[in-house]
C-alpha cells in the first residue's frame, strides 16, 4: 500500500460541530489533534456551557477565559450563528456541504427544530457522515429526557458500583459518561468517514451515552442476565483480586494503590513488605482465602504502607513486579517525570489569559504525528473568516 503524503492523519477533512458541553467538543478535539479542521457553530444568545460556568464568567470577565473550554476546543475555529434566523440556517448549511462529519450533542429534537436534521443535511451533503449524541439516544420514551453527566452515570447503573459496601451510590468525580461518550463519539464518526470512503455514501450515527457507558461495564449485566444477581457496591475491591485497592502512606493525604492477581505477585508483595510469611497464613495462601479474608488482608497492608511514602511503595513493588502507583494529585502530575519525559503538557498563550499549560494529545502516531493545533478560539473569532473567505459569501 502506497505510504500517504500527509503531515497528519485527518488532514484533509472538515468537521461541522454544533455541540456544546463535554461529549461533542471532546470528541471534535481528538480529531482536531489528529489533523481534522474544526468549525465550532455557538449560539449568540447561550455561548458554550463551559464559557458560561467559568469563574471568570461570574466575575463578569466575558466569554473567553473558562479553563473548561479551553481544554476541550483548542484548535478549532468558532463562528457566531443565530439558528432562528433562516438566513443563518443557510449558512450552517453551505458549511456542511464542505465537510465530512457533522457531531451534534444536543437533545435529539434541537437539530430538527432548526432545520438542520439529517435529512435535511442529506439534502444539501449526500455523503454527510452525522454522529448524534445525546443522553439517551433519539428514540425510546426516554430520548426527550434533559441529560447532564451527573445524572447520566445514575441512570447507567455504574455509580450504584462506585459505592461502598452498606453506603449511597457514589458520582465518578469526573464524569466519566462524557469522557467514554467523546471517546465512542469519535470512534464512531471516523467508521462513518471509512463507510463513506469505501462507498460514496454518508449516514447518521444515533448514540446514546448511557449505552456507552453500559458497554464498559459487561460483569455487572452479565451478573444479572446469568444469575440473576445484583452486584453489591464494593467500594476498591475487585471480585477476583486480592489485595486490591488503596492503602494509605506516610504524609497527608497520601496513597498508594496496589493490585495483585495471583499467588506469585503476592509473594512478591510479602517479600518487599518483609513479611514472606504471609504466603504460608492459612487465611491469604491462595487467591480463594485472600478474597475471603481481604478485610483482615487490608488491615496488614495499611499497617506497612503507613510507615512508607506513595513513591517508595511504588517503586519498590513495580520492580518486583507487582502492580502498584501513587495517587497523585495535579500538582504532583505537573512534575511527573513520566509525562513531563513524554512531553504531555503543551504550553499556549492567550489574547485574554495569557500563558496556559494544558494537556497534550491523547496518543502518538510514528508517521502522523497528532498535535494540539494552537489555543481555544474566542467566542465568535472566526466568524467573518469562514463566512467570506472559506464560504465565499458577501
């Protein structure tokens, strides 16, 4: 197969995105790194959820400072459309008849509303690729329901498993509906691009984020489906593993988090514990026994961990082949020597904030090299430039 010609990998395709929030701009941003042009379509009236949450928006510094936004839009462009004037429906549309993919996260009813659903993109692009997402898909009873992460990640089944054993359902802290939901939203958008390559013909994605989040999850339905059990909430233990989760270490608030899976590993854990004799406790000898006395395991681990720091622990377990890692916080992760050896963090600067250090790409491509294409844009930047020089228009 002849080697492509091309700096990146997307270079090339255009992207529409009428998105707002998490899922639709993160999943334009892991394209844009990869080399797609982004034209970002924002409301006038109701600017992007993130510019409108900053603390600098409370402040009443404007639109443009929101540290949200800006990890989630750098390198795109963005243009100011109000969508109830059928003018500007026009032009939304001579835009989409120069992409590729259009990704829209808002609820199912709003593209149509604006006439700027499928088949009425179809109309204009017939190889348009458009990726749909939204909280629970555009059909079923409850496909008009408001969707917000918070609420999704209940609704999904995953936080009632966050928990811990006898307490409440437990939020991710990260939303992690969105992350998973931007993630399978690019996926999709790029199988909808290589159908379009391979057959001239474009088609419309409908996903749901609550599904996708079910998708990562399969033992807890699989629990049910085959046996008709439950899964309790259990906090950091796994099912099968044992010891498995986070010990505390010397210091303030600090931790350390070991996994072992088998009997050899938790040799080695004894060993570097300089407590070998553990292995022959008639309570942890096998996989079985730890399981069942994890509690009384945990209590022996935290004792040692307690005399350790995270690092050490770390570093010493790791080499004897035990799976371990501190629980860093952000600024420990600034100075990591892993992501800084890496070059994980990109630096920009800003017209109204300055210098920003935010992370990099998400993975790196020998011969197409992914890149952050420069800062997020202003509300509104690029408006004149996509409507007179991209688009033509007067």
């Amino acid at each position: 197969m002849k080697k492509l010609e091309r700096a990146r990998a997307l270079d090339g395709v255009r992207v529409t995105e009428f998105t707002t929030s998490w899922v639709g701009p993160e999943a334009g941003l892991m394209l844009s790194q990869m080399g797609a042009d982004i034209v970002r379509v924002e409301n006038p009236a109701t600017p992007d959820y993130w510019r409108r949450v900053s603390p600098a928006y409370f402040r009443g510094e404007g639109v443009n400072k929101s540290g949200y936004f800006a990890i989630l839009n750098r390198g795109k462009k963005s243009i100011v459309l109000d969508l109830k004037k059928p003018e500007n429906v026009e032009i939304a549309k001579k835009l989409v008849k120069i992409s590729d993919i259009v990704i829209a996260n808002f609820a199912p009813r709003v593209m149509d509303s604006l006439g700027l659903g499928y088949a009425a993109l179809k109309e204009v692009k017939p190889d348009i690729v458009m990726i749909a997402a939204s909280g629970y898909g555009a059909t079923g009873p409850d496909r008009t329901g408001v969707a917000f992460g918070p609420a999704l990640e209940p609704y999904s089944g995953v936080s009632i498993l966050f928990g811990n054993p006898g307490g409440p359902p437990l939020p991710s802290g990260v939303t992690i509906t969105d992350h998973h939901g931007a993630v399978t939203t690019a996926f999709a958008a790029l199988v909808g691009l290589h159908f379009r390559d391979q057959t001239g013909e474009g088609q419309y994605i409908d996903l749901s984020e609550v599904e996708t989040l079910l998708t990562i999850m399969p033992e807890a339905i699989m629990s049910y489906t085959m046996n008709r059990t439950v899964p309790p909430p259990d906090g950091n233990h796994n099912e099968v593993m044992a010891p498995h989760r986070c010990y505390r270490c010397e210091g303030t608030d600090k931790w350390v988090a070991i996994a072992v899976c088998d009997d050899e590993e938790f040799k080695a854990l004894s060993k570097v514990m300089g407590q070998p004799e553990l292995t022959k406790d008639a309570r942890f000898n096998d996989g079985y026994r730890r399981l069942k006395h994890q509690d009384e395991l945990d209590n022996v681990i935290n004792d040692w961990t307690l005399t350790q720091t995270a690092n050490d622990v770390m570093e010493r377990l790791q080499k004897a082949g035990v799976a371990s890692a501190p629980a860093y916080s952000a600024e420990e992760l600034y100075s990591n020597p892993q992501l800084l050896a890496r070059k994980f963090f990109v630096e920009h600067e800003h017209p109204e904030v300055g210098r920003k250090v935010l992370p990099g790409v998400f993975a790196k491509l020998s011969d197409t090299p992914a890149e952050i294409r420069g800062r997020d844009p202003l509300f509104g930047e690029h408006t004149d430039w996509v409507v007179k020089e991209l688009l033509g228009l007067r």
